[in-house]
C-alpha cells in the first residue's frame, strides 16, 4: 500500500460533495492538497476549516483552466502525483425539456473541462516518470438511465478516454483509474424536482465518505496494480 502521507493530491470540485469528503480524508492523512473550487469564498472557507491546505479559485470552463491549475499545483504544493478529476454537474428529464444552453453547459464541465486537465495532468506525469489520474464518471457511465442520456454521454466520453489512456500508458509508471459511482446523497441533484431516491428507489444512499474511501483505496495500491474502473452502488440502487 502507497503512503498518503506527503503525496501531492489535486482535487477538483473540492468544496463539496465526493470532492469535500476526500480532501478530508486526505487531510487527516497528511498529504500535500491543492483544492479547487469555484469561487475564492468557498475555496477560503475550505481553507480555513482545514489548515494548511492549498487552494485555487476557478470556473473549470474558464481558458487555460486545465494548464493554470498544474502551474498551480507545481507552485503551491512542489508538484503533483495524483490528480482527481472529479468536478461535474448533472441533469435529467425529459429530451425536449434540454436547452441547448443546458447542453452545452452539460459537455463544457463534464467532458471539455476533464479532458483538457486529463491530457495536462498526463502530460506532466510523463515528465515526471510517474503519476496517478483518478477521473470520477458514474454508474451511467456504464448503464445509461431513462432520462439522463446528456450526463450519461458525457461519462461514457470519459469513460472512453480514461480506458483510451490507461491502454496508452499501460506501460509507463503512470496510472489511469475510472470511478463509477451509484446514487450518492450530495448537492449534485439540488435542482431535481423528485428527490433522487425516490426517481432511482433506493432506500439507503451512498455517502460522500464511501466514495472517497474508494478513492482513497485507489490511489493506495501498490505500483503493480491499476484500479481500471471502479463501480460503487448502494446495495438495493437497480439502474
Ligand atoms: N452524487 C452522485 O450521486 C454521483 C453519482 C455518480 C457520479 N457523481 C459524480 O461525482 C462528482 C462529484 O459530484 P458530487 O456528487 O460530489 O456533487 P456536488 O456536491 O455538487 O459537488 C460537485 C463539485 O464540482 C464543482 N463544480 C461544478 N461545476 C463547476 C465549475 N463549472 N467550475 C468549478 N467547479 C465546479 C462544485 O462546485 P460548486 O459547489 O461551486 O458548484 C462542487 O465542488 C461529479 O463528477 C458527479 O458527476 C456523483
């Protein structure tokens, strides 16, 4: 098992949810965590709950977004050894009822955004001679679910590239890992109109803490062995 302690963490969406669950865990174990988040005040308030760690404000949409936030990374914390590519937002509904605005939105933060900091993260890891990029999908990465084929397309293009690079660099000391979670009870379905558990009936939700145990798992294991995917459900989630 790989030490966290004084590993060189990047998270993205890190002031809440998934990501806010693992720069906990990663705080309490010592590593070094650049944090993104999208505004200063909430990457301040992160900052001041917990001590020492490194922050950086920004819209993943934003240009330069992806290059900006490793030169963040190499300057605050000394570098990067593992990059959790974890930021993203959800809709679901009926087809007609997608803007194209919502579309676009949906494609910008969850497949323009990863891809460019995937291919920077990779980049510098190929430099470095090592490196973990962990990309959080979704269980409909996998499985698309009525009503949500936008967010569905656009976690099976990450799927796509996570498993396109792992292949690419299967021989290199840089590693490649796909997070596939279930129904997990955070801010992302805020703007539902039905609560997520009862449109997915699941009685018992995955917490944000399960999710970053599995990360945490992830990105421990000894250098012989890849995390390709890693599904994660509530025991009684169906689709
Ligand atoms: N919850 C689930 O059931 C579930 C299931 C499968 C996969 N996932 C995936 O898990 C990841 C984390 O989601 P979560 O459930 O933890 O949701 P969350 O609580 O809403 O957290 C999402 C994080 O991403 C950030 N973010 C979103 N858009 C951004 C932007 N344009 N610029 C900068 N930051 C942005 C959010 O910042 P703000 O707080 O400022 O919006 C927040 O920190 C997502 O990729 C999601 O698709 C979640």
């Amino acid at each position: 098992m790989i030490s966290l302690e004084g590993r060189k963490v990047v998270v993205t969406g890190a002031t809440s949810g998934i990501g806010l669950a693992l720069v906990r865990s990663l705080h309490a174990a010592k590593s070094l965590i650049l944090a993104l988040g999208r505004t200063a005040e909430k990457t301040g308030a992160l900052s001041g709950a917990l001590p020492g760690i490194a922050t950086f404000a920004a819209d993943v949409r934003e240009p330069d977004f992806a290059k900006r936030l490793l030169a963040a990374a190499i300057e605050q914390i000394g570098g990067c050894d593992v990059l959790v590519n974890n930021a993203g937002i959800v809709w679901a509904g009926p087809a007609e009822r997608a803007t194209s605005e919502k579309i676009a939105e949906l494609v910008s933060i969850n497949i323009e955004s990863p891809f460019k900091v995937a291919h920077e993260a990779v980049a510098h890891f190929k430099k470095q001679g090592s490196g973990h990029l962990i990309n959080v999908s979704s269980i409909v990465g996998l499985k698309p679910r009525i009503y949500s084929g936008i967010y569905s397309g656009t976690k099976q293009a990450l799927e796509a590239l996570s498993e396109s690079l792992r292949q690419e660099l299967a021989r290199t000391q840089v590693q490649i890992s796909c997070i596939e979670p279930g129904m997990t009870l955070t801010e992302l379905h805020r703007g539902f109109k039905e609560h997520p558990m009862k449109a997915m009936q699941v009685t018992t939700p995955l917490t944000p803490q399960d999710i970053a145990d599995a990360i945490v798992f992830t990105m421990t294991r000894p250098a012989h062995v890849t995390i390709a995917n890693l599904v994660i459900l509530p025991k009684d989630q169906k689709t």
